[in-house]
C-alpha cells in the first residue's frame, strides 16, 4: 500500500506542477523570442525574453516600454512605445518629434535617419510603435501595421534570459 501512496504522491507534485506553470504562462509571464533585427541593439535576433502579461491591467504603457503585440493571429511583433493616445507623432529625417517636442532616444544607432511620418496624431486606446533598427523595421510606420490597439498588447519586455551569458534587465525608460 505504501507504493501506491508514494506513486499518488508523486502524481498529485506532478500535476500541482503543472497546473502552477500553465496558470503562470497564462496570466502572469511568457517567454518570446526574437525574430528579425527590428529592435537591434537592444535586442539581437534569437535572444529569449520575459514577458510580463499582468502588468498593463494595473498600469499604461509608457514612453520607451518595449512590447510585444499581437499583429495578426499567431505573429507577434516585439517594438517600443513612442507615442501614446492624443500625442502628435512626426518624423522629419529621421528624428521623432512627439507634440512638437524631439523624443530623445539614446538606444538607437546613429544611422537612424532619412525617413519621414506624419503628423498624425494617435486615436483613442491606440500606441505609436517602433522598430529601434528603423531601416529594417514594420511598424507604425507601415500602413499594414499601423497604429496599435492597446488591447492587443501581450505585456512588455523585462527581462532577457538566453542567452545566459546575456542575461539582463530591459530598462526601457527614455528621457
């Protein structure tokens, strides 16, 4: 009899386990990987990264988080927040302006230039989202992307974890 309670034991662990993981990856994190060069440098293709999934029903979107959205069923795309709900978003050469203002952005390479957006202002419930490699990037920019609902954000980037030896944090504050 002591078998069968060890075999139940080890079950009952066993699915506790699981139920826990799925409960996690359902609601709380989720791990993404990068596809593509459109957030180099701050992000290189095939790296692993956590998702917090939980933390834009307690909080907005701010300036500079980088997200994950859903672009269409079963393609996610991983970009940053530069403009939010009422904000005027416009590019002249390469540099973003967001009411009238340069939104300074210290992650991007110095080549990031000779393009042009806008102005266009972002509708209710919506984000301005970009690619930080922007020549090799779809996003806002593109009309088939557009601007983004906020329902369809997944959460935002926090953490890379693999490579291990590239384990960090994503700090996406700008000024």
């Amino acid at each position: 009899m002591s078998r069968w309670r060890e075999i139940w034991d080890w079950s009952r662990s066993i699915i506790i386990a699981v139920v826990l993981a799925l409960l996690i990856r359902l609601f709380l994190f989720e791990v993404f990987v990068v596809e593509g060069r459109s957030m180099y440098p701050t992000l290189v293709e095939s790296e692993r990264l956590m998702v917090n999934k939980l933390v834009y029903r307690f909080d907005e979107p701010t300036y500079g988080d980088i997200v994950v959205f859903e672009f269409e069923p079963g393609r996610d795309f991983i970009k940053r927040v530069i403009a939010k709900e009422g904000d005027i978003v416009e590019i002249v050469d390469g540099q973003v302006y967001i009411n009238n203002n340069v939104f300074r952005e210290p992650y991007l390479l110095p080549d990031m230039d000779g393009y042009d957006f806008g102005p266009a202002e972002v509708p209710p419930g919506s984000l301005f989202l970009l690619g930080d490699y922007r020549q090799n990037s779809m996003d806002s920019r593109d009309p088939r992307v557009g601007f983004v609902s906020e329902e369809s954000l997944k959460g935002r980037a926090f953490f890379i974890f693999w490579p291990p030896w590239e384990a960090r944090t994503i700090n996406p504050k700008v000024d």
